[in-house]
C-alpha cells in the first residue's frame, strides 16, 4: 500500500511517522518546508492545558499530560521539564478556591507521568524566584510542572524519524486538488489550518468545520527568572511568561480570523501583550523591548462562540480513499498521528 500525507506540520509529521513504523510506503508532502507554519509559532510547551479543565476537556488533560511524558522520553535533547508559577492575589482573579481546584484536577490526571505533584509556595517564596512580580495583594503562588521544547528543532526531528526509516519528503510542492495523488492508495490531508480549502475539492459537504484563531506572542531581550501563567486583567483570559532561550516569551493571543492565511501579530495584540506583562512585572517594558513577534493561525474545531473555549480535540472524516484531519494539539500529535495512521489503513 503507498499512502501520500499532505502538510508537514507536526500533525502531518506524527502521521507520516507512525505509517512509517507500520512498515507503509509513504510519501509526506509539504508546499515549503517542514515545520514552516503554525507549528513553529507555538508558545514552547508541551502541556496539559490547565486552562481548558474550566470546559470540561478532562479527557483531553490528561492525554496531553501523559504525552508530555512521551516526548520527553523520545528527546530529551529537545524538550525539558518546566517548572510554572501561577500567582494569586487578594480580590483579583480566579478565586484561591477554584485554582486550588484546577491545580489537584491537574495533579490527579497527571499521575502516573512521571512528573512531580504541584506545591503551594508563599509570598517571599514566589518573590524570590521572580523578583520583578508585583508583590502588592500576593497571597502566595502554585508551582507545577509542564515541560518546554523547541517546537521547530522537535518537530524537523520527528520529520528525520520519518525519513530514516524510508519514508519520501517532497517539499516546495504544493498539493491544490487531491485529484492530483490518485496514484496513491490512501490520501492522509493534514494540512492544518487549509484542510477546509483541500476538502472542498472533493465532493458533499464537510463534516466539521474550522475556527481560525491567531496566537500571537512577543520575545523580549532580557532574560526570565520563572516561567509564570498570569490572568490578563480585567478578563478571565491567561498568558505566559516564559524563559526561552536565555530571553522572555510572552503570549498568547487568540484572535478569530475569516481564513487559514497568517498576516502575522498586529500593533494591538502586541500592546495587548505588553499590557499584560506590565500589569504583573518591572521593571515594565515597551515595543522599543521588544526584539521578535511571530504568530501562528490555529485551526480550532468549531465548538464555541469565545475561542478560549473552544475544544483542543481533534476530528477526522473520512471520504473515499482520503482522511482530512480536523483541529489538534502539538503536545498530542504523535497521539493523533498515531490514531491518523490506523484509521488510515482500515
């Protein structure tokens, strides 16, 4: 069986990989290069998502926290543990009860992983391991543990995996009409946030479809003493504060847009960014700190009206000889890939 895989973003890349190790002839297409867009615009974490247990995604938590541990295991040259604070001030925010809730929600899903359980640090704790925290109202921090990588260098790896096994990279090619691989046998269409425009060359109407949202993040040229989930004031939205290879990540924005093309971070989410930062931190930065912007347009399954709770599952459907795979997470695309490949082969 020769089986063709269209996009090579991590989805794509997990895919191709485990029809690799199925012992599949498989050919993974990509219209530039690999690990080209959405999927090297990440905010760096492999994560549970602590956030998402306020929608009810128990179950993907805890697949997401189990499948850190996995590519830890795979590259441990690519990917870390990362210990996260998360403050909580007097009258501001989410209640101490409910992140108190979240955090023993987080602890339970992840036993098992590997990683260690959450602690409760107090004021002069937290203000020890970042000095720069607004200490006005601390009542003290959660720290807990998700893991960071280097979501472009770990992704052009699992690409690697995939082509030392003997699978064919094409790239610079660009796939306009499936039509175009009726060669092949089974047709894999991960193409991420322009799955909807391939799947429109094909007959009936889609099963599922899209939300376009844009996460934007900003690097700062000075470095992070603790990686921090911080509430955006004045909304129940969050962002990170993050170290990142000796500087500051902050992000993310979710911005709906009509389309799967990026137009890359606007002024206003970069204020946005700034904003939030500052609220928290000094000593407080402005847009002449800021050394790099990058953004990426994720493709949401269409589940909510407030993209921040819209569901981080994923979906396929399957049309003939072809499967269009919807929506997904970069901490759980080889879990995918490797759901993608049997459903695939069946």
């Amino acid at each position: 069986m020769r089986v063709a895989v269209v996009g090579a973003g991590i989805v794509g890349a997990c895919t191709a990989w485990a029809l690799a190790r199925r012992g599949v002839a498989c050919t993974l297409y990509e219209r530039r290069q690999p690990m080209g867009e959405t999927s090297r615009a990440s905010s760096k974490l492999l994560h549970g998502g602590l956030r998402y247990l306020e929608t009810g995604q128990f179950r993907l938590v805890g697949k997401a926290l189990h499948a850190r541990s996995d590519w830890l295991e795979l590259a441990p040259h690519l990917c870390h543990r990362l210990e996260m604070l998360l403050p909580m001030y007097r009258e501001k925010g989410r209640s101490q009860l409910t992140i108190a809730a979240g955090i023993r929600i987080y602890d339970v899903l992840a036993m098992g992983s590997g990683f260690p359980r959450a602690r409760m640090l107090k004021p002069a704790e937290v203000l020890a391991l970042q000095p720069g925290l607004s200490a006005e109202g601390l009542v003290g921090a959660w720290a807990f543990f998700d893991a960071q990588m280097d979501d472009y260098a770990l992704g052009s790896w699992v690409v690697e995996q995939f082509c030392d096994l003997g699978g064919e990279l094409v790239t610079d090619h660009e796939v306009r009409n499936l039509a175009e691989l009726d060669d092949y046998d089974r047709i894999v269409n991960a193409t991420g946030p322009w799955v909807m425009q391939l799947r429109e060359t094909m007959p009936d109407r889609p099963s599922y479809h899209l939300d376009w949202v844009r996460g934007s993040h900003l690097v700062l040229d000075r470095p992070c003493p603790a990686a921090m989930l911080l509430e955006v004031p004045g909304s129940s939205r969050i962002f990170f504060v993050l170290p990142y290879q000796g500087r500051t990540l902050i992000g993310t924005t979710e911005v709906r847009q009509t389309g799967p093309n990026n137009p890359g971070p606007s002024e206003d989410e970069i204020q946005y960014l700034l904003d939030a930062h500052n609220a928290y931190l000094t000593p407080t930065v402005t847009r002449h700190d800021v050394v790099d912007v990058f953004s990426g347009v994720r493709p949401l399954l269409r589940s909510a009206a407030n993209p921040s709770e819209a569901t981080r599952e994923w979906a396929f459907e399957r049309t003939a000889q072809v499967l269009h795979i919807y929506g997904g997470k970069w901490t759980t695309a080889k879990l995918q890939g490797n759901d993608a490949a049997q459903r695939i082969l069946q």
